[in-house]
C-alpha cells in the first residue's frame, strides 16, 4: 500500500567572512548565527514546498571545525535541547514539518558530542542521536572535540514515520545501520561533511548498500564549497535519497547551496522485504564474534 512522504535535505557552504581558528567566543557566536541566518530561506522554502521530514547537515550551524584543534571551537557547543533546537521548533511548528538538527552538543563542561536532534511536526523534541563512531586522522581531528556517543541508536516516532539518524564516519560501518532497521527505522537521515577525493567513490556506494540489507530509505546529505582557512578540500555536495532497492531517487548538485526535495513512497519496504528476507533469515546465534575486541 501506498504512504508517501514528502522528505528535503538541505546542503550548505559556509558564508563569507566567517572566523576560523583562534577565534574569539563573540566571533564564534556570530559565525553560529551568519551560518544559521543562510539556512532559514531554505527552511522556509521546504516548508512552503511542503515537505514533511527536513534534515540539515552535519553541525548545520557552524564550519566543519575538525581539520584544526583550536579549543576556541568549544564556545560553539549548546545544550540540547537548547537554543539552536527551539529556533527549529519555531519552523517545526509553524510549516507542520519534522526537522532533523545537527549540533555542537555541550552535556556539561568538557563533554562535547556530535548531535542531531529531532523535532516533531508540532514543535515537540522527540530526542537525540550521538554520533557514535569519532574518526581521528589527519583533517579529521574529530576525537579532539567530541565524545562518541552513548545514547545507542534510537528509532523516533514522528507525525510521518518512524526515522533513524547517523551521523557522517558512522556510515562507514554497518552495524549500526543494521541495528536502526531492526529497531524499525523507515528512514534514516545521514548529515555528513566530506570532501573529494577521500570518500566520493564510497559516497554512493555505501549508503546504497545500507539502504538494500536493511529495507529502508536513506537521506545522505554532505556540505558544499572549500571552508576557509582550513581548505581542507572541496565539499562535494551531492546529498541524495535512495529507496530500498539501493536506487538514488533524487541527487543534488555538486558545488550548490540546495535544497532537495522528493517524494518517497514508504509502502515500497514492504515490497522489497516481502522479496528479500534479510530480517527473516538473520542468524544472529552465529555473530557473537562480531562484537569481541
């Protein structure tokens, strides 16, 4: 049976004139708010559009940060919920649209993560994902600024179905992507900051795969444009959907601030699991050795 939903991801470059390493706490906040202010055109355009689930990308609100260990960047972590998660819920409430947000999360002093947030079509936070896998080599110094996550991989109920997030390196490991399916994920989000010429061939490899051993949809989002003054490389942009038969649906451009927008029919899982009985024909007896150091 058919059940459509109407789903948008938004990819961003970083706006000019932003502050980079060694950067006062008040220059940090007004990066925080330059990034944010670009964003709300394109919140505003999903929700005129009518799109139901919106996911940003990965720290939506700040510059991809990691290619330095400048501690200046702690001032950018906020609780969460807090105040980036109630400036979404506004746009949450007032377009009746479920809106995945990607933060800087500050638990207390010292304990930072890499968050997403996710708020209900009526303004509610419904919880949060902690990226759980912290890569930690060269350009990618992510280990420096954040804890791996502790919160397991939660599945939310949302006014238009039950979504999962990941978060960027997590994709590169499939248990937990197995783990979101069998908690009934019918979407999982994946915000992400990566550049060309490391991970574009694996970009629509991976998550594709994803997509077909667990029967769900995935929304793959990656930034745009060369972040100054890390110029760590190109963001390649290229955020897409892909159904449960591993198809991309719908792809942005390469080098664009975009919006994009699709149209996912969620009966498809059940057709494809009805052909592929991955669930059915797990043997998890026989994995124990998947989880020993």
């Amino acid at each position: 049976m058919s059940r459509m939903l109407k789903s948008g991801l938004i990819q961003m470059s970083l706006p000019e004139g932003t502050c980079g390493d060694g950067a006062s706490a008040d220059e940090v906040a007004a990066t925080v708010e330059a990034m944010t202010a670009k964003h709300i055109p394109f919140i505003e355009d999903a929700g005129r559009q009518g799109v139901q689930v919106l996911c940003l990308q990965e720290v939506f609100n700040t510059p991809y940060f990691c290619p330095g260990q400048d501690s200046s960047w702690f001032a950018a972590a906020e609780p969460v919920p807090g105040p980036a998660t109630e400036r979404m819920a506004e746009y949450a409430r007032r377009f009746g649209m479920v809106i995945v947000v990607p933060v800087y999360e500050r638990e207390t002093a010292g304990i930072l993560y890499n968050t997403a947030a996710v708020i209900d079509a009526d303004g509610s936070y419904l919880g949060k994902y902690r990226k759980t896998h912290i890569p930690q080599v060269a350009g990618f110094w992510e280990k420096y600024f954040f804890r791996p996550g502790n919160l397991g991989y939660p599945v939310f109920d949302t006014a238009f179905g039950r979504i999962g997030v990941y978060i960027c390196y997590d994709r590169h490991f499939p248990e937990g992507a197995r783990a979101l399916g069998l908690a009934g994920a019918e979407i999982v989000y994946n915000p992400s900051a990566t550049v060309a010429g490391l991970s574009d061939h694996l970009w629509t490899i991976e998550q594709p795969a994803h997509a077909v051993a667990n029967g769900y949809f995935m929304g793959c989002i990656n930034r745009v444009g060369t972040e100054k003054p890390w110029n760590l490389g190109s963001f390649y942009g290229s955020s897409y959907f892909v159904s449960p038969r591993g198809e991309i649906v719908a792809q942005a451009s390469k080098d664009q601030d975009e919006l994009l927008v699709a149209d996912l029919d969620l009966g498809m899982i059940d057709e494809v699991r009805s052909v592929w009985q991955f669930y059915r024909d797990r043997r998890p007896e026989a994995y124990d050795g998947l989880v020993k150091p």
